[in-house]
C-alpha cells in the first residue's frame, strides 16, 4: 500500500526549513558552552596567578624584614665577642693578682730587729717594679726585692730563712752579702759616705736577695704574652673597638 502525504506542499516545505535550522542552532549553544569554558578556565588561572604572586610578594617582604633583623643581630654578636674578651682579661688579671699589701705586712713582720733596709720592691714579673737587683730576671713570677744590711752574715741568713715561710713563697735567693771593704772603710772615716748607704762599719755586711713567690702567673693567660701584660694587651686592644651597647630593637622587628 502506498503512503500518501496529506499535508499542503508549502507546509511541507516550511517544515523542511525548520529542520534544517534547527541543526545549526545546536552548533551555535555548543560554540557558546566551548567559549564559556574557556572563559572559566581563564579566569581561574589568572586568579591563582594573583595568588601566587601575592605570595611572591609576601615571603619577599618577610625575607627583607628577617635580614633587616640580622643586620641588627650582628651588632649584638660583635658586641657579646667583645664582652667575652675582656671577661677572659679580667678573669686573668684576677687569676694573676697577688694581695701585695698582706704580702708586705708579712715581709714587715718577719725582718729582724737590728736589720736596716733601703730597697724593698715588690713586682709582678721582671722590669715592671724598678728594682735594681739583677738576680730579680731569673724568674718570670712575682717577687720581691731586698737590700739592705744586717749585723752579721748570721742574721742575713736567719732573714733568709723567715722570708721562705711567708705564704706563697717559692724561693729565697741571694744576690750578694758583701762586708765593706778597706778602701771604702777609708772613705767612710774621711767623711766620705760613698755608695756603701746602710753600711756604718766594714763588719756590717750589705746584702740583696730575692723572694720569689710561686703563683697562679706560672699558668696564667696561656693564649696571650705572658701574665699581666698579656691581659692588659687584650684589654687594650678590646678598648680600641666600638665598645657602647647596640641600641634596642624597634619593637615588631
């Protein structure tokens, strides 16, 4: 059986046209969906480009802001150095001092009655005290200088033997204990006293010696010259820098 169409030929026509245009318009809604993505995706890549680079921007100012911050350290440091050097020259100087007035009150008490003194120096190493006995160079340590004349060569040895039993007393030595002699017994009786000082006779014996005391100076200020002068030196040297205290942090930094 064939099928006949019952509708007008310019309807059936205009149905055609209508087909065909509806083909199209679905290119068009999936050209505008595709333009729509796009457009999304874009957004949201510039949107985490922003992000990013705020981020740049901020771990750069909290880099400036932490050298900032070392900056102003590094003059804590160069000033906490400094302080530990001179505390390491003045723990020295402590270690290396010796109570010179008991010393001497010991020294005092110690000299015998009828010996007469005209020298007594007291020093913390060779050259420093202005003492004229040259058996004083033999040793680095503290000691003290003595001259002057006594009744007897006995009594030069029994203030010998005192002055070892002072306290920090590492050794007594004798630079010489000389008697006057004729030539100079002669000019003494003339009127002339020459250089002889405490010597009234040419029995009474002139002496000099030396008490060296055995202290913390022999282990003293290892990194530096020797004992006092050393941690004077560093002390010196210490002062030569800036020595004022950094001024404090600004507060937030």
């Amino acid at each position: 059986m064939k099928a006949v169409n019952l509708i007008p030929a310019e309807q059936r026509r205009a149905s055609g046209a209508a087909g065909k245009s509806g083909g199209a318009a679905y290119i068009l809604l999936g050209g505008l969906a595709i333009v729509v993505a796009m457009v999304a995706v874009l957004t949201l890549t510039n949107r985490s480009l922003s992000d990013k680079q705020a981020s740049a921007a901020s771990l750069e100012t909290q880099a400036q802001a932490a050298t900032a911050k070392a900056g102003n350290l590094a003059a804590y440091k160069d000033f906490n150095q400094l302080v530990q050097t001179r505390s390491v020259a003045v723990r020295s100087l402590a270690a290396t001092r010796i109570d010179w007035g008991e010393t001497l009150e010991q020294v005092s008490r110690v000299i015998p009655a009828d010996v007469s003194l005209t020298q007594l120096v007291a020093s913390s190493g060779p050259g420093l005290g202005g003492g004229t006995v040259m058996l004083r160079s033999a040793l680095t340590n503290p000691a003290i200088e003595i001259v002057g004349c006594a009744p007897s060569q006995s009594r030069v040895a029994l203030l010998m033997a005192r002055l070892r039993r002072l306290e920090g007393v590492q050794r007594v030595s004798v630079a010489s204990s000389n008697k006057q002699d004729q030539a100079s017994a002669s000019q003494s009786d003339s009127g002339d006293s020459g250089s002889n000082g405490c010597q009234t006779t040419d029995e009474v014996p002139q002496f000099q010696m030396v008490a060296f005391f055995g202290t913390p100076q022999a282990t003293a200020t290892q990194a530096g010259t020797s004992g006092i002068q050393g941690a004077i030196k560093t002390l010196n040297e210490g002062t030569a820098g800036t020595t004022s205290t950094p001024a404090p942090a600004t507060p937030g930094s």
